[in-house]
C-alpha cells in the first residue's frame, strides 16, 4: 500500500467504522463497498483459518501473514489484531516493526496473559498494569516515524471490575497511546464513565460484537457518546457463515442448489480484478 491514508486523518471525521476481515478476499470486499478502513480481526482469523475460537491459538506468524496478504490487495488502511503482542517488549517491538513492513496504518495491542481469548468470553487473565506500559511503550517506540496507530485495549473490566479499567485507561492515554480501548463494558451508563475518565482529546474505540457484552448502538449514536472508533469485527464472518452454511445445506439437495442465490462466475471475476490482470498480460 502506497502513502496510506493515516488513521488520525480519517478520525477527523469520526466516527470511522472498522469492519472486520480475515482474508485479501474479504478485504476487497470491504473496501469495494466503500469502508474507509479495515480491521484483521484474531476471532475472525482463527475462525477461518483454524477452524477454532479466538482461544490464543492465532500465532505472531499466522496474524502477520494475514495482515501483509489484506494490505496487498486494498488501497484502504488496515489495522491488525495483534492480541497481546505474542510475547514480551521485544515480542511486541518486533511485531510492530512487521507490520509497520507489511504496510500496515496500526495495531491494537491487548494487556491479557496469554492465551488470551476474545474480550467477551469469560476466563480471561491481565497482566499488571505496569508489565503491559512497557509493552505499550515498547510498541510506540518500534513504530519510528512511520504513521502507525497503536491503540491500548484493557480487559480489566471483566476480570477485576471498571473500577481497574478506568485506571488503565487513563494511564494508557498519558503513555501515549493513539486511542484507548476498554473491552466488554456492559451497560450505556459504563461506557459513559470511561468516556469521563479519558482525557477528551484521545479517541475512544467501541466494539460492537452481536450476541457480546456491550450493547448494541449505531455509529452515530456513539459519535454522540464520545467514541470514535467502532470496531464491528465479527458482522461480515457472522454473515458469510451463514451464508457459506446455507449454500452447503443447499448442494445436499440438486434441486436446491439449482436455485440457491450467488454471485455468477462474472460476478466473482469482477471482484477479483480478473478483467484487469488479463488485460495487462496481453499489452
């Protein structure tokens, strides 16, 4: 991805709405669709790649393999789940450095103990507050100067209450992270503390999971809550699942299938730019 728009400059006109994507090909999708951003989701990635929850499984190597494949085919920016950072300081320095290479525009970085699980799952585990600063400090000094958004996610609500949170939001904002992230909080009234305990000019990311914890709110309706980021990371794989299920149920019966909606081979070539590449082989 040549000169990637940064995600600082797309937050100048919040809310900016980032839908999850596992593959090149559902990342050509979202951005043929107009989405201004994408977000390598690890509860998508493990799903579709191993087949299995978001239980800590995805590796450093699978999540940058993924990120460097979605940022090959979209002109959008991308921003990759990099869980806890796979490891210590220099685990993470490293991991931002490869995606900083792969041409990434930013991560969020996560402060549980591996293995982590998806934030609206129980059982999860945080480090203390000052192992995972480093951590922080850690990935915002291996960026340089490349436009590289690192967003500082806790997880402390569910383990030792929003009382911890807000503390850890707090401190992540004064260390310096782009945008401040406090997973799973349950009602309105939470998320309206956190917005409070955050300095205003910092921007706050909201993760809309259907069937999680948070409730369910528009992107308009959070803009107006103080939230400018709204992850919907798991929409499109709910979707497409459903779909994927339908169409297998559909081929078990011929006369089924026969009528089952999908895109025509046309269809998918477009999609896949296969008029473009066979045009520039021929000249």
């Amino acid at each position: 991805m040549t000169a990637p728009t940064t995600i600082g400059r797309l937050l100048a006109d919040a809310p900016l709405v980032l839908p999850g994507v596992w593959d090149a090909l559902s990342a050509r999708l979202a951005a043929r669709a107009g989405c201004r951003a994408v977000f390598v989701s690890g509860y998508a990635l493990s799903a579709t790649r191993l087949g299995a929850g978001d239980l800590g499984l995805v590796t450093q190597t699978e999540m940058l393999d993924a990120a460097a494949r979605v940022c090959a085919v979209v002109e959008v920016p991308v921003i990759a789940d990099a869980d806890t950072g796979y490891g210590d300081e220099r685990n993470v320095a490293r991991t931002v450095r490869e995606l900083v290479r792969a041409g990434a525009a930013g991560c969020f970085l996560e402060d549980q103990m591996w293995p982590k699980r998806c934030g609206h799952l129980e059982g999860k585990r945080v480090v203390s507050l000052d192992e995972y600063l480093a951590k922080l400090r850690a990935a915002l000094r291996a960026r340089g100067d490349a436009p590289f958004h690192v967003t500082a996610r806790t997880d402390a609500r569910a383990v030792h209450g929003l009382d911890d949170a807000l503390v850890r939001a707090r401190a992540f904002a004064d260390a310096g992270a782009d945008a401040v992230f406090v997973e799973a909080p349950e009602t309105e009234d939470e998320m309206a503390r956190i917005r409070a305990a955050v300095p205003a000019d910092v921007p706050l990311v909201a993760n809309m999971v259907e069937g999680g914890r948070t409730p369910l709110r528009s992107a308009s309706a959070l803009a107006r809550a103080g939230y400018h980021i709204i992850v919907r990371p798991l929409t499109a794989l709910f979707a497409a699942t459903h779909a994927v299920r339908d169409a297998y149920e559909a081929l078990r019966d011929e006369d089924r299938a026969a009528d089952s909606p999908s895109f025509a081979f046309a269809e998918m070539n477009d999609v896949l730019g296969v008029g473009h590449l066979t045009r520039a082989s021929r000249s």
